[in-house]
C-alpha cells in the first residue's frame, strides 16, 4: 500500500489497481483528497503492470458530495472538474465502487470513470437543484450523455437521489452486486480485462444524444410538464438550459457555458435562500443551554387523543415512520369516523401511486383504535389533539397522568391555549410539552415545539427528536398567544382586511403574493380552511374584521359552502371572482366611510409582509423563537412560504431593514388603533445600525 496523502492511498492486487479515499465523515471532495486522486492515477497509470483501477472510499459512503467548508472561498486547484479530466483521461479504465450516498460532486467523479458498480443500498443523485444551482462538475453534460437527455432531466428536476435498483435501471450504473465496494469493483474490474469490455469515457458517449439532437419537441415538452408548478424559480430553467446544452454543444463548449450561469446562479437571491435553508434546518435541531446529559427518550409506542382532523393525521405520521399507534375517542362512533377517515386518505395516496397497497397495509395494521384511555398505559407520547377547549384539556391531562408510565411524554397539540395553564393540572408537569401540528398533519412539514415553563430537557427533546423521526422540521417555540406562526400571521391577516376595506378586491390581495412566488393568496388559504375559523376566534377576542365578518355573516364561509371571498363551482377548487362579495366589499367601506381607491402592487405586498416580518422581530426579542432562521423554517413548512425566497427574516435582510422600518413608520402614523405596526426595538436597533438578521444571529451564536 502507498499513501498518496493523508487521505488517498492506492494498493496494487495483481493486475487490478485500488484508489482508495479515507476522508471521514463522509469522504468530501475537499482539496486533500482532490491533491491526492490526481497523484494516485498519476502513479497508477505509470505501473504498466496495473490493466484497471479500483476507485472506493473507506467509511461509510462513497465520496457524498463537495466540502461544505469550501463554499464561498476561492477556488483551489486541482479543481473538481480537473480530478473528473484526470479519471476521463486515464490510460486505464477507471471502475467506481460506490456505498453510501454519491451526490453532487460525488456522483460527477463516478462518472468520469469509465464504470460505475454499486452496492444494493447505495444511493446516487444529483441535487443541486434543491441548492438552487445545477451540477457545476459537469453532471448536466454527463448524465445526459449516459442516459439520454429526458432521463436526466426528470432526474436534476426531482432533487432526489435514486436507490442503487433504480439506477441501474436508468443505466447510472452498469452493475449491483452485494459486498465490499473493494471485492465489487475488483469482480467488475476482472471482468473488463477479462472480456475486454471497451472503456468508452461518458463523454464521448453521445450517440443516444444524436437521436433527440434532430428533435428536441418530446425534450421541450417534458421540460414544460416538470416546471408547470416552479413559476419564478430560476434553477429549474436553468437546469433545463444546461443538459439541452449537453446536445447543442460539445462537451467543453457547454462546460464553459455551464460555469458563468452557475455562478450567476450562485450570487443570486434565489440560491442564497436556498442555502440559508439548508443550513437552518441543520441549526433549528440545536437547542442551546441545554445541560449535556439531557436526551431524548426512545419512543417505540405513540398514543393519540382525538381521532379527529389533526389527531388521524398525527397517527398517520407515526404508522409512514413505522411507530404503532393507537387513537382514542370518547365513543365508537367517533373512532369509527376518524378511522376511516385515515383508511380513506391512504386509498387516495395508492390510487394517485405516491404509496404502493402493501405499504398501506402495513401502516394501517401500526395503527389501533380505542375508546378507553387505558390503552394509552404503556405509550412512550401521548398527544392531545381534542377540542380547543381549556377544560376539556385539562380533564384529559389529569386523568392520563395517573394512567401512563413514568418517563411517558404528555403533549398538547393546541393551536392557541396557553401551555402553562394546561400544564398546571399536573403532578410532573416536566413530562409535558406542546407539539403544534399543522393541518393537514400528514402533509404538513412543520411542528413546533411549544416549551412549557416546566418543560424537561429531556422532554423538549424528546418531542425535536419525535418531530424528526415521523419526518417534520422541529422547531422550537415559546410560549405565546399564537406561538410563533400564528402569532406572525395574525398580522398578516389584519392587512388583507384593511386592504380590501379601503379599495382592493380578494384577487388583487392575493395576486400581489402569487406573483412574487407563494402558491396560494393568503384569501384563498382562508377560504380553503373555512372562514367560520377566523370568524369565532375574533369573536372571542373581541377583535371584528368588518369584511371578513360579514362574509361570514352572509352564511359564505369559504369553499366548503361554495362561496367565500371568491365563488366556487361544485367540486371544483378553483377560485372565481365573486361579484356578490365583491358588492359586500364596496357596501362594507361605505359603511365605514372609506373612499376606496386604487392600491400598486408593491404597497400590497409591503403591507402584507413588513407588519408580519416586525411581529418576527418583536418574537425574537422575546426570546419566542431561538433565532431568525427559526423563523422562516416555521413559515417555509408551515405557512407555504416558497423556499427559494428563503422565509420572511430572509427576506427582510434581502429587502433592508432600513426600508421596512421606514414603510413601517408610515403606516403606524396612517393606522393609529393599531400600535403593533410601531417597528419593533430589535428590528429598529438592526436598520440603525445597518445590521441584518442573519449577522444578529450568527453574533449570538457566537457570544
Ligand atoms: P376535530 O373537531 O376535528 O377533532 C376533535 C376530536 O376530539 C373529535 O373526534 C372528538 O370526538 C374528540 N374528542 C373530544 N373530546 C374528547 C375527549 N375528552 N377524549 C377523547 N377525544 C375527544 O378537531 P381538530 O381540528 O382535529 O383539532 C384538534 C386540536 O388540534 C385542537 O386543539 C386544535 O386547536 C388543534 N389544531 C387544529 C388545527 C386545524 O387546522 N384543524 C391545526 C393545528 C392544531
């Protein structure tokens, strides 16, 4: 054996050369490694006894993809692209040998070799596009020219990486055998000598390229079908644009295309939020001040209270994570709704193909039903998810108590009561936790992990890790009248109001968010969950929203009844423009003595972002959420705000917050009664000082 370096060695069986890269934890192409490939072929191709070379990785993965640490430093040399040259120009046929997950530059590298093999559970992807880029080391140019223009271009449209079966498939790789990465490319590599299988690099592979070259149409057409829902996305388009490159351009020529528009991509918007949610996802899972020996408890059974709306969506996430289940209900027959319910959603999932027959078996036999609350005795959670009534909490509560084993973690999945309160009934309120949930909880991304004033470690962290496993982003919350999206929405929904008090009509207000990318106005969303919602809520506080009031009061509450803000024609969701709201609307500013007038766009948009973005602010001097990027993740998985505009402290940041102090300002003076559009101290003290949020956070986090 030969050390290259500290991270690349090579040994030499026979005829059969090995490349071998020890880089742990996941073998990153960082400049090591880089330094050390280039050194090992050089060697390798020099011994004339060696006929093919082994390239694998020790650890757990083959190479996962670029060095993260690398991002945004100038580029060292050899480059990436200048290690895929040296395995393309190797002498020898160079066999890839892939465990693990090779992504990115790790699926790039493998096909600058000659041969891929891989083992049964490894996964191969090119996903940058989840990055907002494309794959700059030559994968749009490569994987067209392996597997045909409209394979690859379904595959970087998805995101996902691919399982070993389905790759070979699609002909990424050219065999899966089960064992050591070593022993597979070694049998691969005997084979090629042996039976003198010609080495072809992939770049010279284009004749399947040549048959869609004359025709690009069914090419087009597909591009049109992936992209009909990513409006205003530019790394979809610019995904397209580089592997139709790959059969309108030489390989170089399309390379050099290649690197100015992904560096474009790169320094924009787009690719920065992207990239910010990349990293806050990985950040949100950290809870700082937590003692070390404080962990997650292991939850192998979950029990639900509720088989209702949210309480069979929370079931259905435990069964697609493999944890039993069981649902209880005060009487059979609303166990027997909620239940079918459940079964009803899994039907719809196989019949669309998203989850195949057996795999709906197998959930449904995860979960159980019940009408006693002793079949929660031996559950390691139990979730409430009963009416939103305080009493009806707390009787619940205290009964389960006395019923659950120690240690078993208590969670509420209340939308809007206070934590503290429901937990003052307990004995060992350190058990319990809020788990909010969003609806539909099966669909849902986010949770958030609402800490109670006697919440344990162990507990929080047990309800971020549960979070996880059944497959949401966990975010940490404070607790507050509203925690931390409801809370920011609230204001959003006050400005909708105010707009179409004083001219603009529901289509107007949601265009000015659907144009700049979110997939639903934030009327249509209220009128999807039924605006009776809204309505008994504001009742309660005593908070009257003229408009929406009266919509209510009309007897319109949404879709459900086939009129809200907009008109619904039966069993279709698509919203209309509704002229008898429309004549509400009109009567409703008169009745107050508003002149309606003309609102830009712009204002629109302003309006609806900046009073919410401020409410961030203010909970975060509060310390309601651990940090901005907190914050977005709320509104990216719970509230559909688009992820390549990175969430609304992003977006703060990207807008200035000088600009939204200033905006702000001006409508507290034209809005005296409502003294939340005052800036808040944080967001104030930032813009003065010409900070943004993300470099508050990272001062916090290094303070
Ligand atoms: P729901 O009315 O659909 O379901 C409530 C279920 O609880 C019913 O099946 C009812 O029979 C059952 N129930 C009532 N009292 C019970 C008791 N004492 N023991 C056992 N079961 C009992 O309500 P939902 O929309 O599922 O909401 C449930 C909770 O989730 C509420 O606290 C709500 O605020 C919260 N939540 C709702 C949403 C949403 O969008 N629907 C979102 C987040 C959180």
């Amino acid at each position: 054996m030969t050390q290259i370096n500290e991270k690349i060695s090579t040994r030499i069986e026979g005829d059969i050369g090995f490349i071998i890269s020890d880089n742990p934890p996941v073998n990153a192409l960082g400049i090591a490694v880089r330094q050390g490939l280039v050194g090992a072929l050089e060697e390798l191709d020099a011994d004339p006894a060696v006929k093919a070379i082994v390239l694998y990785c020790a650890g757990r993965t083959f190479f996962a993809g670029a060095d993260i640490t690398e991002f945004g430093k100038p580029r060292q040399s050899p480059t990436l692209q200048d290690v895929i040259a040296a395995l393309e120009n190797s002498t020898k046929p160079v066999v890839a040998a892939i465990h693990g997950t090779a992504l990115g530059g790790g699926l790039e590298t493998a096909l600058g070799c000659a041969f891929r093999v891989a083992i049964p559970s490894a996964k191969v992807g090119l996903p940058e596009i989840n990055l907002g880029l494309f794959a700059g080391g030559g994968g749009t140019q490569r994987l067209p020219r392996l597997i045909g223009p409209e394979k690859a271009l379904e595959h970087v449209l998805s995101g996902k990486p691919v399982g070993a079966k389905q790759a070979l498939e699609l002909g990424i790789v050219d065999a899966v055998e089960d064992g050591d990465p070593a022993v597979i490319g070694a049998a691969f590599a005997r084979r090629v000598i042996d039976e003198k299988i010609p080495a072809v690099p992939v770049r010279d592979r284009d004749e399947k390229l040549a048959e869609t070259r004359a025709d690009p149409s069914d090419f087009d057409a597909l591009a049109k079908k992936l992209t009909a829902r990513s409006k205003g996305q530019l790394a979809p388009q610019a995904n397209i644009d580089s592997i139709r490159r790959s059969f309108t351009m030489g390989l170089d020529e399309a390379m050099a295309v290649d690197a100015v528009a992904n560096r474009e991509l790169m320094a924009g918007s787009q690719s920065r939020a992207l990239r910010h949610l990349f990293f806050a996802e990985r950040e949100a899972a950290r809870i700082p001040g937590l003692p070390e020996t404080a962990k997650a408890r292991p939850v192998k059974k979950a029990a639900i209270i509720g088989a209702g709306t949210m309480g069979g969506g929370i079931a259905m996430c435990f069964a697609g994570a493999g944890i039993a289940v069981t649902v209880i209900d005060t009487t059979q027959d609303a166990l027997d709704r909620g239940l079918d319910r459940v079964r009803g959603n899994y039907a719809t999932s196989v019949k669309r193909g998203s989850i195949a027959q057996a795999q709906m078996d197998e959930r449904l036999a995860l979960i159980t039903g019940a009408t006693d609350r002793a079949a929660a005795a031996d559950a390691d959670i139990v979730i409430e998810a009963v009416f939103e009534d305080m009493d009806v909490k707390k009787e619940i509560f205290s009964d389960l108590e006395k019923r659950v084993k120690p240690g078993t973690i208590l969670a509420s999945n209340t939308s809007a009561l206070d934590v503290d309160e429901i937990a003052s009934v307990l004995e060992r309120p350190e058990d319990f936790v809020g788990m909010h949930f969003f609806s539909p909880a099966n669909v849902m991304k986010l949770l958030e992990v609402v800490v109670a004033k006697h919440s344990s470690p162990d507990a929080i962290l047990t309800a971020m890790a549960v979070g996880k496993a059944i497959g949401k982003v966990s975010v940490w919350s404070g607790n507050c009248d509203g925690f931390i999206g409801n809370r920011m929405v609230a204001k959003r929904s006050a400005q909708a109001e105010r707009l179409l008090q004083q001219g603009a009509f529901p289509q107007q207000v949601d265009a000015a968010l659907t144009n700049l990318g979110f997939p639903m106005g934030p009327l249509t969303t209220n009128d999807m969950s039924g605006l009776d919602i809204g309505y008994s809520i504001r009742k309660r506080r005593g908070t009257p929203f003229p408009i929406a009031d009266a919509i209510v009061e009309s007897g319109r509450l949404g879709q459900k009844t086939g009129a809200g803000y907009y008109r619904y024609e039966p069993g279709d969701r698509t919203p209309h423009p509704n002229p008898e709201t429309e004549a509400l609307i009109i009567a409703t500013s008169e009745k107050m003595g508003i002149a309606r007038r003309d609102i830009a766009e712009e204002e629109m948009v302003q309006r609806l972002l900046f009073p919410l973005i401020n409410e961030g602010a203010r909970i975060l001097e509060e310390g309601i959420a651990l940090r901005a990027s907190d914050v977005d993740l709320v509104w990216i998985n719970g509230y559909g705000w688009p992820r390549h505009l990175g969430g609304p402290m992003f977006h703060a940041d990207e807008t200035g917050l000088a600009k939204i102090v200033a905006k702000l300002r001006e409508m507290a003076a034209e809005t005296p009664d409502d003294p939340s559009l005052q800036p808040a101290a944080l967001l104030t003290e930032l813009a003065e000082k010409g900070q943004s949020f993300a470099e508050w956070q990272k001062s916090r986090a290094a303070a």
